[in-house]
C-alpha cells in the first residue's frame, strides 16, 4: 500500500459530498488566502536571503526565533497546493509553486546547505542545536514538498537541491567516528525520509531515518552523555539554562527523547513531535519490519488512545509543553486544569492511525482515524477556510473563549490543515493486489467516492455512494473487471451492534472490526448497501479522568453546545447539568441550512433532563470549596435524603417539557447541540461545551 | 492580644486531655529525637563554622544549596524547646539549648553577619540572592527562637546577636539610595521582626517589616526592574537560566512577588510563603491599621479558602512550585494531578487565622484555623512525635504511596510542628481587658484547658471541660473574681444548626459565628453547658473542583480509609464507590483503643450504600478513555435505562447487608474509616484515601 500522499489519486470524492466541499473550500479559498499571507509576513520572499526586520524579534519561546518555522510553512504550502492541481490546473497558484521553487533552488550553499535562519541570521550556529532549533524539521516539510512536486510535475526541480541537502545531513549525522549522533528535536524528518526513499529508492535516505529513529533517547549517545545533554554543553550552555517549554531541566521527554523508543512505556511531552515520531516508526515497518518496534507502536499506541485522548480524538492536555500529561488527566478546558488538543497532533493521529491499519487491519485504528479527521482535525479550519485554531478545547472559558484566528505566529496548523485535506481521499480506501488477478480494497471510512486502480492493465472500480458524515446508508458498486476481488469494510465501534448489509451474508466474517467480503459474494452482488444507523448517542470519559460529564454524539461526529444556539449562557455551559440517570432524554436531530456560513448540518436538541447548578454564597465551611453536606443520622429514625452539596436544582424536569430557569433567572426552552467542527464558525461570544457535568433528575 | 507564642501561656490544658497528650508527646519524645537528628546530621555544630563533608553535595533544587536550610533547622528546635521549658525544666534539653545560643553568638562576624552557609561556604556572595538563598528566612526564625529564649530565660544572649544581625539589614536593605531595595524570597522575617518589635520596642523593627512588605511585588524596585531581576542581572544570570521551581521564567508568583500585595486578587505560588507573608501584613495591622491591607487580607482569605483549600484543611496542588494552582484545581493525589498540602502551610494557615480573628472576630477564620490543626497540621507527625509527613495527600498512589518519614533534607516541616504544639493553647483562647474592671474571652476551640490572666491584680479564670474533639459537650466554669467579664465562644460551623446551651438563653446574640454570653449572664450562671453535636457528617468538595467524591468528617475531624483497616484494597480506593443518592448510609461510630498506637480514637464504620466501580477491558472506542454509552431511542418506544460509561456496578445494596465484591473478587464487609490525622501510623501498604467517588444505588 502506498502513502495516503499518493494513494489519495485513486479516489475520486463524490461532487457536493461533504468532504469534497471540504476540500474545494481549501482550493477557492485556502489556498489563496495563505499564499497572501506569506507573502505579507515575508515568509514567500524569505528564501531570497534577504534580511526582515522581525528577524530581531525577542522570541515568544526561547531559544526558538519566531521566523525558525518560516522554511517549513512554505514546504507545507507547496505540498499542499501541488495536492490540489493534480485535478485542476491553477496559474496563480502554480506561478507562486515555480517561483517558491527557484527560490529554494537559488538559496542552497555550495555545501548543499538549505536553511533560511541559519543562513541569513545565525551562520555559525548551524547544526549547534538540533534539540531545539529544527533545521531537520524544517528539511523533513521540504523534502515532503518536493516528493509531492515531482509526482506533479514529473520532475527534479524541488527534489534535487533537497537530495542535496540531504547528502549534507548524512555526511554530518550518523553512528560514525567524526558524525554527530543526533536526531532531530521535533521528528518530521523521518517521515519526509521514507517518502523521499519512495521516489530515489535510495537506501541511505532510509538508512538516515533508521538511524534517527534508532539513537533517539539514547543516554549515552554522545561521549557517553545523552546528544542533547553534549550538544547543550558544546553551546556553553549552562545546568539551569533550559527553553521556557522544559518544566524541569533536561525535560528530554517533551522530545520523546527521553529513552530508546523501544523501552518507552507512554507517549509524553509534545504530542505533534510524538506523533510524527510514531508515524515515522510506522511508515518503516513497510521496508524494515521489526516486531519490537510494532509492539512499542501498539503499546504507545493503546496508552494514548485509552488514557490520554479527549472524547474529540484530541491529544495534549497541558499548554506548556503543548503535550501529553499524567494518565486520565484530560480537563476540558484551560479553567479546569488544561486541554490543548492542538489541530496539528489531531493530523499526527490520523498519520499515525493509516499507518498502523497498513501493519494491522484493525478498526480500533480507523475509528480513531475517523473520529480525528471529522472531529479534531476538521475543527482547526473555518468553514470559509480563512480562519484556523491552534488549540481545540472541548469547553472554553473567560481566560481562553472559543474563537477562530486569522493567522499564527508558529502556524504549523494552518497549513497543515490544507495539505491534509489534499490528499483527504488517501485515507478513506487504500487497496492492494497480489497478482494481476486478485485484488483486495479496505474500506476504512465510506465517505461518497469512486476508487479506480490498475490491476495488470484492467481498472477495478469501487463506487461508493452516501451522505457520510450525516446518514449512515452507504451504497456499493464495484465493477471489479474480471479480477478476483475481495473488499474489507469497517465496521464503525459506534455501529457495530446494529449495522445490516443487503443483500444479506448468513454469517458475516467480521475480524478486528472489519467485514471481509469474499470474491463469491461480491461476483453475487456487485451493488451491495450498508446501513451503519446513525443514532444520537452518549459518550463519556473514562471515569478516572474526574470529569463526570457525559457528551452527545452522532455517527462520527461529537456534538457540542455553543451560545449562538442557546443564548443564554454566560458561564461557558459550566453550570449545566444532563440528568441522565435513570433515563437519558429523548434527542430530537434537525437537518439545518445555517445562511451564515452556508453549512448544511444535522443539529441536535434536548429539551428536557437539564437543570442548573446552584452554587452558593462565598463562604467557605458554609458552603463552597469545602462544603458540608446534610448530616445522617447514627440510628434509627428516617434517613434524610441527600442532595449533592451546594447543588440545588432548581427544577428538575422529565420529557413533559417544563420552563427551566438559569441561575440568573433566564428561561431555558432547550439546548441545541452543532457539531464540534462546526464551532467557532459564526459570530458568537467564545462560550462553548462538549461534555456536559452530569446530573441527577 | 498577644501573639499566641506569648498569649499561651495563660492557657494550660488539662492533663490526658488530646492536645495535651500531643503536646506531651512532642516534650518526652520528639524534642529529644530531633535533637539527636541536629547531631547527626550536622546541623547541630553548623553554628561552630567549620566545613561539613555535605556542604559539597549538588543542590537537590538549584540554586539552593541543600543545607542552605540549617539556620532555621536550629532555630525552630531552640523556638520549640523553649515553650516546653516553660513548665517543666529538662536538663538535657536546656543544655542543648544553651549550647547552641553560645555557637550561635560566636558564629556572629564583626559587621552584625550571621549565617552558616554565607560564612562558611560562599561568602562572597552574601546578599546577592534575597530571591534564592534564605539569608533572610534564616535570620527570622533564629530571631524568633531568640524572642521565644528571652521570654523564658529573661535574658539578651540569643537577642543580642539577633538585633545586631538586624541592624546590620537596616543599613543593607531600605528604600534609600544605596540601599539595596530588595524583601526575602520566602517571608518570614516580617513575622519575627514585629516579634521582635515587642520586646525591644524599636520602632525601625517594625519599620523594617513593613518596608519589606510594602516594597514586594514593586515592578520597578530596583533601578527601574523588579528587585529579583536586577539582583539576578548583578549575579550575571542569563534570562533564560531559572530555579527549578520557577515553571517559566520569571515566576514571581511563585514568591507571592509578581505584584504589590495590595493589587494581588488571589493566592499564587509556594503556599507556605504566601501564608507567612499575609500572617505579618495580620501580625502588623495591630500597630499600623490600614483599611487597604484589611481588604487585601479579606479578598486572599476568601480566594483561598473558597477556591484553593482541601478539605483538610491543606493548600497547595503543586508539587513543582509547592503551592496553589488555579481556581478550584483541587486534585486528591500526584495520579490525579497534584496534591501536596504540606504539613508548613497547614501551620501557615493557622497563624494567618489566628491574626485574622484579631483583626475581626468571625468564625469563618477560626473554623479554619481547627480544621487545620486537627487535620492538616496535626497528621504531619506519628503518633510517637518521631516520623513526619511533610506532603500530606487526600489519596495515596502508587507513586506517592502513604507513609511518614524518619526526617527530611529539607527539614521545616518537623520542627514547624514542634513549635506549634508548644504554644498549642494560645489558638484555643484569646484574653483582653479595656481597664482593671472588665475583660472578655474568646473561647475559639474549647478544648479542655483553664485560661487565667490577670486583670488589675485579680485573675480571672475560666475552666473548660471537654473531651474535645472527640465529644461536643463542653462545660465552661468562669471565675470572674469580681471582674466584669464576657465571653465570646465560637460555634463551629458543623454544629451551627444543632448546638444548645444549658442554661438556656431565650435569645442568644450570635455575631459572625460567635455566642456573645454578657456579664448579667454569665454572673448569674458562673457554670454553663454548651453541646455542639459531633454527629458524623458527609462533605464534599465545590463542584467545579470536579472531584465528584464525598468525605467523611465528625466535629472538627476529617476521616479516611487506610489499607491496615480495609485490608482487601489494591488501587488506593480508588474504584470504590460510596452510594449516597437519594439515601445516606448509615454510620457506626466506635471507640477504638489501637494497641499499635495506644491512641484512643472514635473509628466510623459504613456498612452498606457502596460498590466498586468496574473498569472494562483496554480497547479504546468501546471502552476505556472514550466511552460509548447506551444508545438513546429517537422517538417514541420505550428510553432505555442508562448507566454509567464503562461502570458496571458489581452489587448494589441498600441498609440490608448484603456481600460487597471488589473487581478481583474479594467480599468486602464494610468500610473502616479513622481521623486523617492518624494516618500512616500503622504499618500499612501505604493505601489512604479522604474523598470517595460518588456512586448512586
């Protein structure tokens, strides 16, 4: 199976489907709107060499200069672009691609050197910090450009001075006497190394990502010192001297760096770097499989997905390391304690996820995939696709209100998000063929598309026909042109009790979340259809995460409330209890054409089990942080009964629909949920919420 | 009023009574143990300045030497012994302590200077670091261990060197040119110079602490910069070099500096500074009154109390900077996100409270000042007086398991409760008199004890007979000795629904929590009786803490469950489930005499309303940190019941004993609770948990 960054060209997504628009609006809009910006920030010019006055900014984050990243969101913009000319040619675009390029080609030193900062601004530092000043980082979003240019264009234009830049890395880095034992700060590299093997088949380009992979976290890496420790001394650095992201000194977890990757037991630090890491691990199992590094990928793999990811498919709790936190630890906002979530580890997951389902067809991977893709990620972009989030809380506060940003100083995401849907379909099928006579496709998300591949000069066609992510019905029509075909589709988690297929199998073999179809049914039954009811559901945190919430679901989407629908609310929906014991509230789902941004969605209401939280007074033995609840009895008498303390509900109501009051005396008709990637999309006051504090009624 | 190191001595508790037995615990066992620790360690000859092999050791916490402490070691055990001293002399003890006053007096140089690791190790570098190194810390407590001597000896010899050691930081340190215009890093010198201040009556004592309490947090003390960045320039620190506990750079909060204290509008930062610092700005409204500090003190009490208290009682989520997190993160232990509610700032709490009654006589403060003495502070020590606690959690885990320990690097905590136990009395009764004919008496914990003092020649006495806290009934035997004479006595806030007073008062003036008795009444009835209900109680932390777990507590006590009496624990309690909706259990309470401890305590026992939580397998989508729950119907048809996400309640019952299982297949018979204070007395597995998860049956 290739990358989903080729693959992507064999399906086609259906007109008017909902990622296809998705993904036009990226194309008519995104496309133009970043390329405008780089060209305001300075970041198109940059790689002329010329001096810009923000080069002499104090950096938001020392050591890091504020322009480091300038190199990497002009690779993420090409690749991005070249995403979308495969099926539409565009001049304007394509002029900025060619004249980017012959940029890039003219700022390379003779020594194959290819680095705007350390060029322009810091010459003699280059290659002195790799812990923290990504020139491979920035090397790895160029070399995955120009892979991405030379499937285009068919030529070596961007790829060669990136090979030659390249060559330098392997000259300097390596396990040889005289060679730096480095490794990149912030993994990228290895990703953009396997796929530029891809294209050169040449195996040092392997060879380097290995190494890099293999000596990461060595403690000993580096005259018997760990290589950030060694490299930090030969900069004169001192003990206590350390980036205002390290908690601690020598915090090498925030790297993933702080042991070999085969002995870590969690994924810590910064989630972006961990999952680029991992989907790199990945990625090489394909050349070089080694079943210690699968059981490290599955075993980081379940400790993420099972102890340290949101509800949303969202990863990185805490703000200062932009990462992971302790087990369980997954508050819903920055009031409670954290939640960061950012767009670009969202994209790390799905990465990461299509990477494992290529080592292990397992649904667990495709569903985590899909709850990213349409959740976490999805929500980083505007439904203009001007205006993007970084962090993706699942509630906000006064400190930190749910709004969308124009533009980021560090604006990874941004772009990210671009590239992403570039080649969106690449996540949706991938397929595969032994011979020329048998061929198999995966189904891992059936979002309306058509799957063409070539099997010894005959096209095997899969058409999918449905309203992903908004009605669960899908039809299939293969025309699988005389090879003997097989088609493997997930069964979603949220599905997977209550799905049916017609014509009907007497006994379906379902593996790991997958229905296998053999080649007698489908040469049977070419068009088949799928129903995987869409029920509004409840989700929940596990319970050591504390939060006592539960959320509303749909189908692949989680749900959430914001103001513009409930214009009550003016505490952030913190106050708002969801009754749902004994009995969970009858939803009612709309189909809504909402005329501000244009978005046709299925919302949700509930209009009753709600109720407010009272909490009363100031004081502090009577009644707030440390609240006394009634008193029991010691024996005999009745029991009173007991209300959570410093709760009052101040009404609690069943399906007969009542008025329910806020506490500050506004009637409540109901609530009314939107999809979590909706938000932030119309103009609201920044008060939002996935998971609502459960309540009793 | 007198500070509570004097005011004690008018109150002698009653023998066998429980703080007297604590109190004795400290004189027969603990002064001695820690004398020989001092010896051991070094601590002890420090004074005599020679080198100390450890002297070389790396700092546990750059740039604070670990030894940087052992000024104040010293000083709190001299403080300690001498409040002992006062009613019963011991030789070893007082040798011990002369002793050390004439190590102490010869360690002084010429110029005033005091302090070992400055003399010693680095003097060079005397006061350059007031934000760091502890110069002035160390000097308070040697200057209120030479208070304490004076009050008992009636000598200079340790308040001689001391006020020299003063004046020599009257020149340094003041706002004129020169001056240097910098304050400690860790408040405490204020408290001691207004100590000070009351036996010399110089005026510049008092002058230096209010210079030192006004200038703090000055954003541009020292030419045009913080006082802390200008000293830290000077040293030729880099920006971006910083004390381990500072997360960023900067972290002045962390010192409670970050800005004047009259714009401060919450409690930041390490929590035993925070404490001192507003115990002095207390301590120095008596002599200096201003309205803008009373405020100042009003709005931290309350944020503090209302958003950052445990239910112990304990402050202070953070282990990295020892101290307060946001608003209302209030984790139960290190697996949950934090919890350290160190054994120092429990006694911080207190002495803050105590200065806030006599700023205005509310029993919010001293409600508090009770629950930290029998809670927070007094679980800081065994049962012996020879093992201590200086992080006190409200749940163990694996990592942080529940034990005390034999002592500490960083030694404060101990010899903190030692003090504290000697001058235990002067929290419970507070004494004054306008003129030789009338006096009043604040009775703010009536444990048993009799209160005397003198008013024109006349003592008037007031004896208290309780059991306290134990049982609430406490008779009060007043004589006035011709005095005209009122008493205020708090009523707790757990008992302010249910108390009653014998003989009665038709209506009793009850103000800001307290029953003023007037001289007609209390001439009448010399001996009355007052019964405050010590019936067992749930409480619970604020909502928005989002703990969701219920405690039990029973008059001033907070109680727990230990592994040693619920042997069948595995995870902390963490899965277990108290059901207390719609109905409480009920509770057993019994007088238990531990033949391990020989403590005689009231144990509370919960036979029925819990169960144990199940946690289901480790898959992702149907299981663990993203839970699906049951799936609502849309319309019509019947709702289908809803329980919990990944909870499966393994038995459910209700009064009617039935068995209880644990997840791992142990029938559990009821649920063994004791006071938090005896905690980890026992040899146990380190198991202890305060808040349980709330359940529903």
């Amino acid at each position: 199976m290739a990358q989903p960054q080729v693959s992507f060209l064999q399906t086609k997504l259906k007109p008017d489907s909902f990622l296809h628009r998705k993904r036009e609006v990226v194309r008519e809009n995104t496309l133009l709107y970043q390329l405008d910006v780089l060209k305001k920030t300075g970041r198109y010019d940059a790689f002329k060499l010329q001096w810009h006055d923000s080069y002499s900014d104090e950096p938001d984050h020392w050591p890091v200069p504020n322009h480091l990243f300038w190199d990497s969101d002009v690779g993420k913009w090409i690749e991005a672009a070249v995403y979308f000319i495969h099926d539409k040619k565009n001049e304007t675009i394509e002029n900025a691609i060619h004249e980017l390029v012959d940029m890039i080609r003219s700022a390379q030193q003779d020594d194959g050197y290819l680095n705007i900062h350390f060029t322009v601004v810091a010459p003699k530092e280059r290659f002195t910090n790799f812990r923290d000043l990504h020139e491979l980082y920035n090397a790895g979003h160029l070399i995955e450009a120009a892979v991405a240019h030379h499937d285009l264009y068919h030529n070596d234009k961007l790829i060669e001075p990136l090979v030659k830049y390249v060559d330098l890395f392997c000259k300097t880095l390596g396990p040889g006497e005289g060679q730096k034992h480095g490794y990149p700060g912030h993994p990228e590299i290895e990703i953009a190394l396997i796929r530029l093997y891809e294209v050169t088949k040449d195996p040092k380009h392997l060879e380097l990502a290995q190494y890099f992979i293999d000596e990461r976290g060595n403690l000993a890496g580096q005259d018997g010192k760990h290589f950030y420790t060694s490299e930090a001394e030969a900069r004169g650095e001192r003990p206590y001297e350390r980036p205002n992201y390290y908690p601690k000194p020598k915090s090498y977890w925030y790297n993933s760096a702080h042991k070999p990757i085969l002995e870590q037991e969690s994924v810590e630090g910064h989630s972006v770097r961990s999952m680029y890491l991992l989907t790199a691990v990945a990625a090489l199992n394909k050349y070089r499989p080694r079943s210690d590094y699968q059981k490290a990928l599955q075993r980081l793999w379940n400790n993420m997905v099972d102890k340290k990811m949101y509800l949303t498919g969202g990863i990185g709790a805490i703000k200062q390391w932009e990462g992971f936190s302790i087990e369980y630890f997954l508050p819903n906002g920055t009031d409670e304690g954290g939640c960061y979530s950012e767009t670009c580890a969202a994209i790390g997951v799905m990465m990461l996820a299509e990477r494992m389902l290529q080592i292990d067809l397992d649904s667990k991977y495709a569903d985590i995939m899909e709850l990213c893709l349409y959740n976490s990620m999805l929500c980083g972009m505007s439904t203009d696709g001007k205006r993007f989030t970084y962090v993706n809380q699942l509630a906000s506060s006064d400190e930190d209100p749910d709004k969308k940003a124009a533009w980021y100083t560090c604006a990874c995401c941004p772009p990210n998000v671009s590239r992403t849907l570039g080649f969106v379909s690449g996540y949706l099928v991938t397929t595969s063929h032994d011979s020329d006579k048998s061929a198999n496709i995966n189904v891992h998300i059936p979002a309306a598309g058509t799957t063409a591949f070539d099997v010894g000069g005959k096209v095997v066609k899969l058409d999918i026909d449905s309203t992903w992510p908004w009605d669960g019905k899908v039809g299939f029509d293969l025309d699988s042109a005389g090879v003997q075909t097989t088609i493997a589709i997930r069964i979603p988690e949220w599905s997977s009790s209550n799905w049916s297929i017609s014509p009907k199998i007497d006994e379906p073999d379902v593996r790991k979340g997958y229905l296998h179809l053999p080649s007698p049914y489908l040469r049977s039954n070419s068009q088949f259809t799928i129903n995987f009811p869409m029920t509004p559901r409840f989700i929940a945190p596990h319970p050591f995460t504390n939060q006592n919430v539960i959320a509303l679901a749909r189908g692949p989407l989680v749900y959430c409330l914001e103001d513009v629908d409930n214009d009550w609310v003016t505490d952030h929906f913190k106050s708002l209890l969801l009754n749902v014991q004994p009995h969970v509230p009858t939803v009612k789902e709309t189909q809504v054409h909402d005329k501000v941004t244009g978005e046709d969605i299925v919302a949700m209401h509930i209009s009753s089990h709600f109720s407010f939280l009272k909490v009363d007074g100031q004081g502090a033995m009577d009644g707030v942080a440390l609240g006394t609840c009634a008193a029991t009895e010691m024996s005999g008498g009745k029991k009173p009964s007991f209300t959570l303390p410093q709760t009052s509900f101040l009404e609690v109501n069943g399906d007969q629909k009542k008025e329910v009051m806020t506490p500050d005396g506004k009637i409540v008709e109901g609530l009314n949920f939107v999809p979590y990637y909706f938000r932030a999309n119309r103009e609201g006051r920044g008060h939002m919420r996935v998971g609502i504090r459960i309540g009793t009624s």
